[in-house]
C-alpha cells in the first residue's frame, strides 16, 4: 500500500518519514513562491512534491502563471488543484477556473 502525507508551510522537512508523495497546502494568506520554495525543498530531497493550487488565494492569469513556472522550475509533476479558502482574493472562484485556463 502506498502513503502520501500532507504538510503545512511550517513543516520541518527533516521530521519527514520516507514517503513519496508530499503535499503542500495552502492555507489562506499564504504566499504561493513559498509554496513553490517548499516544493523545491522536497524536490531536491527527493521527495514528488504536490503543491496545493488554491484557486480562490490567486490573484490573476499573471499571478499563475508565476506560481506555474516556479514550480516547473522546482521539479514538480504534480499539482492539486482545489477552491480553496472561501472568499476569492482575485479573478479565481472555482477550480475548474484553473484547469480551463
């Protein structure tokens, strides 16, 4: 059977078991280049990394793209795409918004 474990932003990554999958949350008011550093972190320790992608805590098209790229960039595969907090800080209320775009 295979684990996967979910952390927050104030996760120390050396209290991590030896598990694959990582997922990263992103809690309201948290800032997605941390998101994407942290999932470099767990790339790099070779751990998969799964960002959270919460669609109502991004701003706009830009805003995406950016946190996109830097985690491209950071070796992450995989991302979940969730709502997220419930108010819309931007132009993103749903997931499926992010997906379509």
């Amino acid at each position: 059977m295979n684990f996967s474990l979910e952390i927050t932003m104030k996760t120390d990554l050396s209290t991590l078991p030896k598990v694959k999958d990582i997922y990263i949350t992103q809690l309201p008011g948290d800032d997605f280049r941390e998101v994407a550093n942290k999932a470099k972190e767990l790339a790099d320790a070779g751990y998969s990394p799964v960002p959270h992608f919460s669609a109502r805590s991004i701003k706009n098209l830009i805003e995406l793209k950016d946190y996109v790229n830097r985690c491209k960039d950071g070796g992450v595969k995989q991302v979940l795409v969730i709502g997220g907090s419930s108010q819309p800080i931007g132009n993103f209320h749903c997931s499926l918004q992010l997906l379509e775009t």
